[in-house]
C-alpha cells in the first residue's frame, strides 16, 4: 500500500475545535506519493475543516501535518523538524513541510499544496486566460524582478510570460476550454467553472491537488468526464491528489485508497474495496446513499437543460 | 398598472419622508436682518409642497410602474466587441489634451469666460482630479479595498513640497519625487492596520487616518501653520529660469513678452504629462504579476492565497502605489497655487474622489478621466449658468444648488449605469487576436 510505504503527507492526531464543537477528533491519515485519495463522510463530518487545515485556511487546534517532497519522509527526520521551531527544511532530500506551521499562501506557493473549493471561487470578472495567469503568480512575480524588470520591460520577463501562456494555453487544451480563453470566468456554464478551477490550481504546479467535492452539481455525463479527466491530470503530472466526494460512484471509481470520517473520527481507511464492505461504513454513510441520490439525480435533472447548451 | 392602494400608501411614504427631510432644511430658515441679527423664517408651506410634489410622483410612478425599476438581464459582455471607432478614443483624447489651451484661446477669443479661467479651472484643475482619481484607481479600482482617506496621501505630498521648498530650499522637481515617495511610505503606513481588516472595516480606519492627518495639519502649528497654512511656496522653473515675470525669467532670457498664459500653460502640461505617466505606469502595472495580483485580490481574496499569493503583500503594493500618484497630485497642488491649508483636504475631496473612481466604473481608467471632467468640469460649469436664472426667478443662485443637481445626477446616473460610465473590462492578456464587429473571429459560430 504505497499511503504507508511512501506516504506524500501525513496527517497525524489533528483536531480541530470551533468553540464547543469538535469539527475533527484525533485524526489521522496518510496520503500516498501519485495515489488518487478520497476523503469521504456524511455531511458535516468534518471533511471541509480538513482541507482547510492542510491548506492553512484554518490553524489546526493540535496535531501534526507533514508533506515531504522528493523521497518518502522518514518518522526520525519529520521528529528532528518537529522538535526545531522550524517550519520546513531547506535544501534536504526529502524536503519536509510541517503544513500547521505555515499560512496558507506558503502552503500553496512553498510546500506547493493547491485546492479547489466546495463552493467554486474563480475571479469571476477576469478573462478564463487571466485566471490561470493569476495562478503563476510566484514565478512570473520572480521573472519580473518584483515588478522592476517587468516596468522596465525586460526581455527576461517577456520571455516567462510567454512560457506562462503556453502552460496556460496547455491547461486549457485539457479541459476544453480553449475557446473560451478570452471570456469572463463567470460567464461559464457551471461544470465548466469546475473544470477551470481545476486548472487553476494545476497552473501552479502542485504536487498535492486537493478537490472539494469537484463533482458536486455535475450530471451524470460530466462526472464521468471529470473522472477522465482526473485520471488524465495524474497521468500526465504524476500529481497526487485527495478529494472530497459525496458521488461514490466516482469515488469508488477512481480512488487507490479511502479514508472515512464521521464526526470528525476516521471509521475506515484503505482501498476502494475494503471500504465498501466495512460494516460501519456501510451503517454511517452508505445508509444514506439512497436519499443522496435521489435528491442528486433531482439537483441534475433540474440543472441539465440549462447548462448543456455549451459544454464541451 | 399597479393597484391604487399600494401606490397609495408608497406615495404615502414618500410624501412622510420628504416631509421628515425637508422640516428642518426647507422650512426653517436663518436670514440675518438689517441689524446683523439671525432670525428664524418659518417656511413650512414650501416643505408641504415638496412633500406634495413627492406625493404626486411616487403615486404616478408607482401605478405606472408597481414593480419598480426591472433590469434587463445584462447579456454577456464579451460577446459584443468594442465598436471600432472607439479605438481612435484615446487618440482623439491625447489630442484633444495636447491642444487644449489652444481651444481655450479660441473660446477666450470667441468671448467666452478669460483664457486663464479656462485652463486653470477646466484644464489644471480637472487634471489634478483625474491623476487623484487614477491614484485611487488602483486602491478602489483594482485592489478593490475601499480607502475613504485617500485625500491624507494627497494631504502628506501637498505639505511635503510645501516644507521642503520653503523652509528647506529644495526645487519643485526634487520635492516632486520626494513627495510621491513620502505619500507612497504613508501608503504602507496606513496599510499595515488595514491588512488583517475587511470592506467596511477598511473604510472605517482609512476615514479615521485622513482625520488624524488633517487634525495634525490643523494643530502641528509650529510646523504646519495650523488653519493659516503655508504659502508663498515657489512655483516651478525650468532649468533654473523662472516662469513668472522678471528679469531672471525664461521669457526674458529668450526676450518674449511675459503674459500670465505662458506660465499656466506650463502647468497645465505639466499636470497632463503627470496624469499620462501615471495612466501609462498604471497600463503597465495591470499586466505585470502585481497587477493581476491586485485584480484577483478584488475578485477573490481566498482563492488568492489558495493560490500562492501573498495578500499582505499585494495590499500594501496597492496602497503605496496609489498613494504615490496621490502625493504627486498634491505636489503639484501646492505649487501650483502657491498655498496649502487644511481646508483643502477635507472628507468631501476624498468623498470627492471616490465618486469619480465609482461613477467612471471600477477599474477603468477612461472612465476615471471622464468621471472627473464631467464632476469637476459640471460642477465648475453649473455656477456660470445664469440662463437657469431666467427659469427658477432671479433669485436663484446656480452655485447654491450645484451640490444638489450634482447629487440628483448621481442618483440617476447610478440607477442607468450602475457599474459605472465605462463598465467593461479589457483583459490584460488574450490568447485570440482582438476581435472587431465583423471580424471572422466574431461572426456567430455554428451550433455544434
Ligand atoms: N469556521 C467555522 N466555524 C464554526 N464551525 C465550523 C466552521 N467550519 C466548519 N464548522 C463546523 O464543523 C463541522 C464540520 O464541517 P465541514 O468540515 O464543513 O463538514 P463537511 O464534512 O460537510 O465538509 C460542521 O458542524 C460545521 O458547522
Ligand atoms: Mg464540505
């Protein structure tokens, strides 16, 4: 099972307390080095306050979240960090991130952590383009020298926002919004939005993608194609990714390893298989599956008419 | 058609509350009698027939229309390019700019108001609001944190020249630098306490800022000359010659006539070539990392730092870089008009100066010029109209009610065009060539 025997991040005793109520209880996990991860439980388990932990959004009340990059991390080597007052290692192999300690844009941007939300958040007024520009924010902010070589127009500036398009322009290839490139982010159908998100947060060259619940609103055609579509992005880039999924047929689907919560407890953890046959699985989160999927196919079968027009 | 009783009762209310507001400014009036005594007018007849008048509107506006104003549904603005006329906009703008006192020469000749009222008053003065408002722009337009204090920065370059020309020597063009400078570090001054604050609570603070920066320049008298300000502060002079009159001036050295237009003019292309450096700088900007930083920042601050951006950071860019332009306005103020006193730097200029940000649409430049030319311009206009005289009686004074007609236009200019004069946003990057009406790029593509 490559979460334990190369675990890219490691998730350990977090708990997380919003005034009386415990969102997460002593939670711990691990994410596999180029697994696809879900992390799925009944609503209000819990499972948005994680991401938001590992992001930085939230400051975890207590616990550890380690991110190696390059070789597995070893427990002695993530302890020395720990006991420093360090955040991350410098120049080591494997490069280790303690992710409670750093905010949130040093997660994205250092230990190279990105997400997509529950609640899509693109830059609704700028061009799809734009968006995914924005994304390459550390590297053209280098390239321009903090803004003094790119006043001055210097060729070395020119030279990386040319590359920045390219990868733009690549990225939108993937997930078809070519012809879109030159439109407003929030004039795009729904599942299209989905889709740039995404790509937004693969501009900026992440080696852990974490999707909130990508598939949510989507009709039964588009969650397929995000399915191929995510199996695609890691194909292509070798990037690990954790999601969050109420759909189990995509979870069950595309998933190596599946990690249950309830009440901010993990109940199960293991493959897609294993999972599906735990009885207090079956008993927290299946139960419901019916309910859910009835009112899903209501959401789609509302929505579908109106946002076909354009897909891709 | 809308059912009688209801538009009753909204007339009702609209008479209730015309009343409440006109009671103590319509109807209770001071006059001071021969005797330079106050005396107290009572004029409730006149605020009845306010409150009447609203009656008869709103009952006829809400049976006409009982839904009330019903927007159409804006169809998407990415899909009509921009006529291609507008291309030559700017163009015809910057030629327009660059002639300007020409044009004021012809309308002084033609017998219209002097030359030197022209250009100071519809050319100088309009350009100092449009390099304010392209100051702001990037703060309120751009970064989308909303500075009511903008006029302290404007405040902080005006003194700024004002001290180091006078009681330190220095030149108008190294003060000019040094005051942008100055307003740019009290920029990230004022932005350290606003960083961790949201919307209305950044307004709240940058208000309270340009406060205790007027409040200082009213009470710091020894170094600001509390109410009497600082005056006589030099004019600029172009290479070591003065502008002015004498016999060290320019004109003389290059034996021409001194007139007063000469100097004016001088200023006036002064301002412009400030206002064009800082729309340029700003083009620029919006297409560099900082820029987009700072639009992404108002579209979305969250998925901002999702992405590796530093927030902190970026408000601090935003605020230096738009307090920089606000201390050249104010350098050039206080050189231009050879004083500064706190009563330039009220809440009203900043209150001034968002209008013109938010009236010329949030984030465009153009609008920004237009907005100032058509707020500063008409309210500079509306005190010469005297033909308004011949409708409202003799006694009506155009100037008196210009704040008033200023804010009725606003009102209705913000119902019609509620995202500003100019409301669409040119991308900073595209991947296509620019389409034009008629281009292949645009004809309508067939339905898949
Ligand atoms: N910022 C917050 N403040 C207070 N309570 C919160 C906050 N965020 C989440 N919670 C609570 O934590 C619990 C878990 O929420 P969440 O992580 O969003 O669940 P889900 O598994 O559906 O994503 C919920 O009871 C929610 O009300
Ligand atoms: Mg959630």
């Amino acid at each position: 099972m490559r979460w334990q025997s190369e675990p890219l991040l490691v998730v350990d005793h977090l708990s997380m307390r919003f005034g009386g109520l415990v969102a997460v209880k002593d939670l711990s996990f691990q994410v596999g080095r180029g697994d696809i991860t879900a992390l799925i439980g009944p609503n209000g388990a819990g499972k948005t306050t994680v991401f938001n932990c590992i992001t930085g959004f939230y400051k975890a009340t207590s616990g550890r979240i380690a991110l190696a990059h390059g070789a597995a991390a070893t427990p002695d080597a993530v302890d020395v960090l720990t006991r420093s007052d360090r955040r991350r290692t410098y120049g080591k192999n494997p490069e280790l991130f303690l992710l409670e300690r750093m905010p949130d844009h040093e997660i994205a941007a250092q230990a190279r952590v990105a997400r997509t939300f529950q609640n899509i958040r693109l830059f609704p007024g700028m061009t799809v383009l734009e968006n995914l520009i924005v994304a390459q924010h550390k590297t053209l902010m280098h390239a321009s020298g903090w803004s003094i070589g790119g006043l001055l127009g210097l060729a070395t500036y020119r030279a990386a926002e040319r590359k920045a398009l390219e990868l733009a322009r690549a990225w939108l290839e993937v997930v078809g919004l070519l012809d879109r490139a030159d439109h407003p982010a929030g004039e795009l159908p729904y599942g299209a939005q989905r889709r740039l998100e995404i790509a937004r947060a693969m501009c900026t060259n992440p080696v852990l993608l974490c999707l909130d619940e990508p598939a949510a609103g989507l009709n039964n055609r588009e969650s397929a194609e995000l399915t191929k579509l995510l199996r695609g992005i890691r194909a292509q880039t070798g990037v690990s990714i954790l999601l969050i999924e109420h759909d189990m047929s995509v979870v069950m689907d595309i998933s190596d390893h599946v990690v249950v919560i309830e009440y901010g407890t993990k109940i199960a953890d293991g493959t897609a298989e294993s999972v599906k046959n735990d009885p207090r699985v079956i008993a927290a989160y299946l139960g419901v599956e019916d309910e859910d999927l009835a009112a899903a196919d209501r959401v789609n079968a509302d929505r579908a008419p109106a946002e076909e027009g354009r897909g891709s | 058609m809308g059912n009688i009783g209801e538009a009753l009762k909204a007339a009702l209310i609209a008479a209730l509350v015309t009343f409440g507001l006109a009671f103590p400014i319509v109807a209770l009036r001071t006059d001071t009698n021969l005797s330079n005594q106050l005396v107290l007018n009572q004029r409730s007849g006149l605020a009845l027939a306010l409150a009447g008048a609203a009656f008869a509107v709103r009952f006829v506006f809400a049976l006409l229309y009982p839904a009330g104003f019903v927007r159409r549904a804006a169809k998407p603005r990415s899909e009509v390019p921009p006529h291609p006329y507008l291309r030559y906009l700017p163009r015809v703008g910057l030629a327009l700019l660059l002639a300007f006192p020409f044009i004021a020469l012809a309308v002084a000749s033609a017998g219209g108001p002097g030359i030197l009222k022209v250009v100071d008053t519809y050319g100088i003065q309009i350009l100092i609001y449009v390099l304010l408002g392209l100051g702001l722009n990037i703060i309120l337009g751009l970064a989308g944190l909303l500075d009511l204090g903008f006029v302290a920065f404007y405040a902080v370059g005006a003194y700024c020249t004002a001290l180091l020309t006078t009681t330190y020597g220095f030149s108008f063009w190294i003060a000019l630098p040094i005051a942008g400078i100055v307003a740019a570090l009290w920029g990230v001054l004022i932005s350290l306490p606003v960083l961790r604050l949201k919307g209305d609570y950044i307004a709240i603070v940058t208000l309270a800022f340009a406060e205790i920066v007027r409040l200082v320049l009213v009470n710091w008298v020894p170094v600001t000359g509390g109410y009497a300000g600082l005056s006589d502060i030099p004019k600029p002079t172009l290479f070591g010659y003065s502008l002015g009159p004498g016999p060290d001036s320019l004109w003389t050295a290059l034996s021409i006539p001194y007139a007063p237009i000469y100097r004016l003019a001088f200023m006036y292309y002064l301002v412009l070539a400030l206002a064009l450096a800082a729309y340029f700088v700003t083009l620029r900007l919006r297409t560099l990392p900082v820029g987009r930083a700072w639009e992404a920042l108002r579209e979305d601050e969250i998925a901002c730092r999702s992405l590796g951006i530093n927030t902190v950071t970026t408000k601090l860019t935003a605020f230096a870089a738009g307090a920089f332009f606000g201390g050249l306005a104010g350098a050039f103020f206080a050189a231009h008009y050879s004083f500064v006193s706190p009563k330039s730097f009220e809440f009203l200029e900043s209150a001034m100066i968002v209008a013109i940000v938010v009236l010329g649409g949030l984030g465009s430049m153009l609008g920004v010029a237009i907005a100032a030319t058509a707020m500063v311009g008409g309210t500079e206009l509306l005190r010469e109209l005297g033909g308004l005289q011949a409708v409202f009686g003799s006694g009506f004074d155009p100037a008196q009610y210009r704040m008033l007609l200023f804010g009725l236009a606003m009102v209705v200019l913000m119902v019609l065009r509620p995202k500003g004069l100019v409301s669409t946003r040119e991308p900073s990057v595209r991947l296509a060539a620019r389409p034009t009406r008629g281009s292949p790029a645009h004809r309508p593509q067939p339905a898949e």
